[in-house]
C-alpha cells in the first residue's frame, strides 16, 4: 500500500511538471507567431513608405517646406524690423551728438565767464587776506561757479532732447526756437501753428528748422503764393506726394538738379565740399545733413566772432569811461607840482 501510495504521488507531480511545460510551450508558439505576424506588418510599412521614382513627395515635406519658406519671410521682416530700428537709433543718437555739442558750447562759454569772474574773486581775496586760506576760497568758488553751469546747461538742454520733433535729424540751423519765431510774429503760439498748419501739440522748444520742415506742403505752396500742382511741377515731385506731405519729407525726394538749379549745381557742390559721388540727380534729403551742418557752423562762428566783437567794444567803452572820469583837480595838481631841485 506504501509503495502504490508513493507511485500515485510521484506520477502526479510528473504530470503536473509535463502540464506546465506543455503550458509553457504553448505561450512561446503564440509569442513567436505574433512577432512574426509584427515583423511582416513592418516590412510591408518599410516597403510602403520608400517613395517611388514616380511617386509624389510626402505631404508632410510639403508642409515642411511651407514652414521653412514662412519662418523665412519672418526672419526678413525681423531683420528689416531691426535694420530700421538701427537706423533710427542712429538718428537719435546724431541728434543728442548735436544737442550735446550745443551744450559743451554753453558749457564752454559760460566757463570762460567763471573762471574770469572767479579770477577777480581770487584776486580781491589776496588782497585783503594773503594766507593760502583766501586762495583755497576762490579756487573754491571758481569750482562751484562752474558746476552750477554745467547743471544750468543740462536743464537748459534737457526738454530739447525729450522733444519728439527736434529727434527727427532736422539739423537747427538757425539757433531759434518756435516760440521765439511765433513770438516776432506777434502772434501767440497755438494761432502760429493753426496758421502753418503744424501739429497742436508741437512745444515752443522745437527748433525751427523742425517746425519748418513739419510744414504741409499745401501750406507751404500757399504762403508761396502758389498752388500744390504748380510746386510739384517746378520741383519735379513724385506722384506719391499730396498735399498733407510734410514739406521736409517732400523736397528731401526732390533732386538737386530740380533743387539747386543745374546751372548752380558746380558752385554748390565746391561751396559744401561734394565729391562727384552728388550729381544733379543726387535727392536732396542724401545731402541735407552735411549741408545744414555745415551751415550750422558758419552760423555759430558767425555768432561767436559778434559776441567777441562786442566784448572787445565793452572793454575799450569802459576805458574811454575810466580815462573821462579821471580827477581833474589830480591832473591839475599834478601840472602844477615843480620838479624837485638837484642836489646842490
């Protein structure tokens, strides 16, 4: 019974063990089949996706291409976008470079005065005290006179510099303002810009050669008694320009030939120092910049060479005055006084 008991035992794990194998078996066949039916379906994608001589590009190369043919054209807007930004910071930057000249010119001049009036405080300081504590007070105040002009020269400049107008690379010529022009022509400054047809909120600190060339160009023919067709005609204007066209941005597309005159053209070209680069078909908004520099400073030495001219007048007024007030009964006395006698 022992042994019967004991076979029954061991054929039933032997059964069991050929049960799992079988089992296990079985799993393998099936995995085999499905990677073989996997393998087959790839090949036959592999196959499906090689184009053909024949055959079309794929659909997503040609949305490829519209996308690289898209961020190509923004890329140029971008570029051009940054180009013209380039541009008109340069512009900014050439007229804050000429605003700050204008002030290093004030700064110049007015430092001239202070040292001058900070030699007389030194020398009235000696005088009366010659211990080297009177010469540190005048040095002293010479160097605080010249900091409050340097600071006056600042604040006098800095609403030119914030004014949107004079920033648009019209060079002043003249050194006046609008309001200062507005004022010799009697008239208020909103009447003055209604008259000229310039913008409401325009300042009175705007240079006028800004205000000039902000003028519509339908004004502009008008206070040259003259009508928008008639203008355009003698100045050989582009189509493009109407009425309402600022006169700087209409005559800047004008050419010199038109401009100057061709019969004038050699005497101007020498006169502002041009190459045979400017012809007479050369706009004249390419030369509008050295012209109205150069302009410039003739007038700024203009200005200089009168005001040394009357300082120089002052001086020698005052002379005359000093010599006229001399004392009389002094130089009476002094006639009258003998010559003392030699030494017998």
């Amino acid at each position: 019974m022992n042994e019967e008991k004991k076979f029954n035992e061991e054929n039933e794990e032997v059964t069991e063990e050929v049960t799992e194998t079988t089992e296990t078996v079985e799993e393998k066949i099936e995995d085999a089949a499905e990677e073989a039916e996997i393998a087959a379906t790839t090949e036959e994608n592999i196959i499906d996706s090689v184009p053909t001589e024949d055959a079309e590009a794929p659909a997503t190369v040609e949305s490829l291409n519209a996308d690289i043919t898209d961020s190509a054209e923004e890329a140029a807007d971008e570029v051009s976008e940054t180009v013209n930004e380039a541009e008109e910071t340069q512009q900014d930057t050439e007229n804050i470079a000429s605003a700050a000249e204008g002030a290093a010119d004030v700064v110049a001049e007015n430092a001239e005065n202070a040292q001058e009036a900070a030699s007389q405080v030194y020398g009235e300081v000696v005088k009366e005290n010659k211990s080297k504590k009177g010469a540190v007070i005048a040095v002293v105040i010479a160097a605080v006179l010249v900091v409050a002009l340097i600071v006056a020269a600042v604040v006098m400049l800095a609403p030119t510099l914030f004014n949107k107008y004079n920033r648009m690379g019209y060079v002043d010529v003249s050194g006046r303002t609008l309001g200062e022009v507005a004022e010799e022509s009697g008239m208020e400054l909103d009447e003055f810009l209604e008259q000229f047809g310039l913008p409401a909120d325009m300042p009175a600190n705007t240079t006028e050669s800004a205000a000039y060339n902000n003028i519509p160009l339908s004004v502009m023919a008008k206070t040259y008694g003259m009508e928008v067709s008639d203008i355009k005609e003698m100045l050989q204007m582009p189509d493009d320009v109407t009425d309402d066209t600022p006169w700087g941005e209409a005559i800047a597309r004008v050419t010199l030939g038109a401009y100057v005159g061709e019969e004038t053209f050699d005497q101007f070209k020498e006169y502002y120092g041009f190459g045979d680069d400017v012809t007479v078909d050369t706009l004249w908004g390419d030369v509008r910049q050295t012209v109205d520099e150069k302009d410039r400073e003739e007038r700024i030495a203009a200005e200089k060479e009168a005001k040394q001219a009357e300082k120089e007048a002052k001086k020698e007024e005052k002379n005359e005055e000093a010599e006229a007030t001399a004392s009389p009964e002094a130089t009476a006395e002094a006639e009258a006084t003998p010559e003392a006698s030699p030494a017998e």
